[in-house]
C-alpha cells in the first residue's frame, strides 16, 4: 500500500534533517569536501520531499535548483529562494571526483569556510520546507474526523 503523501514528503525530510547533524559534524571535524556533498544532499531530499508531500509519486534527479523549480509551481514562495540556493547543484560532483577538479583533489580544495556556509544553506532548506510541510498538515483534517 502506497503512503499517504504527506506522510512520504515527511519521511524524505526526517531524513534530510538527519544528514543536516552529520554535514554539520563533518564541517566541524574537518570533512570539508563531505560536508558540501552532504549539505547538498540535505537539500535535495528537502525538496523531494516537498513534492512528495504535495502528491507527487516518482521524484527523479539531484538538482537542487530543477527541484526547487519545481517546488515553486505548488508554492511561490519557493521562487525567490532559488538564486541562493542553487549554488548547492555545485557541490554535487566535484567534491566527490578527482577529475571534477584540475590538477588537485577534493580533499584539498575545499575550506572549512566554504562547508560552514553549505551547510547553512543545507539548514536554510530544511527550515523553509518544514515550514511549508507543517503547513500542508495544518490543512489535513484530523484523524478524528476522517472517521479514523
């Protein structure tokens, strides 16, 4: 049996909230490369599970800034959002792969000021989309009144 949708956009976010402990703990011990990965992976399932929760069954791909296009067409307010947050999409490859980065490694390359500020971003989506999660439940009657 297939989940409720607000109950799935809640399990990706459960989930995004989790990876945010763990980008931010990275960031502190010095995962700097594994922080950004990490805070964009935060985003990411933020956002899918925005769409799920609107009604939305496959969510395919990674991009933070098509995803949170596509969060706009349910809610606006996702819109203004999108020229902050899409430098996300730019942690996806290159902080993992030796050849997204010329003549170094990601191990190097990438600074504690540099996975603070992502993961900040990463907290900014979780934030914002628990907020418009809430909301979507705030509009669910109550089990009560379903008859449940």
């Amino acid at each position: 049996m297939r989940r409720n949708p607000l109950e799935e956009g809640r399990r990706w976010l459960e989930q995004a909230q989790e990876d945010l402990k763990w980008a931010g703990e990275l960031a502190r011990l010095g995962g700097y490369h594994i922080a950004c990965f990490l805070s964009q992976q935060v985003a990411e399932k933020a956002l899918k599970g925005f769409i799920y929760a609107q009604g939305e069954e496959v969510v395919l791909g990674h991009s933070v800034t098509r995803l949170c296009e596509m969060a706009s067409s349910y809610a606006p307010e996702f819109a203004p959002r999108l020229a902050r947050w899409t430098i996300l999409d730019g942690y996806y490859v290159p902080t993992r792969y030796p050849n997204g980065l010329p003549d170094s490694i990601p191990a190097r390359v990438y600074t504690e000021e540099a996975a603070r500020d992502a993961v900040e971003m990463a907290r900014e989506v979780v934030c914002f989309v628990t907020q418009q999660i809430e909301a979507l439940g705030e509009d669910e009657p109550d089990e009560q009144h379903r008859g449940g």
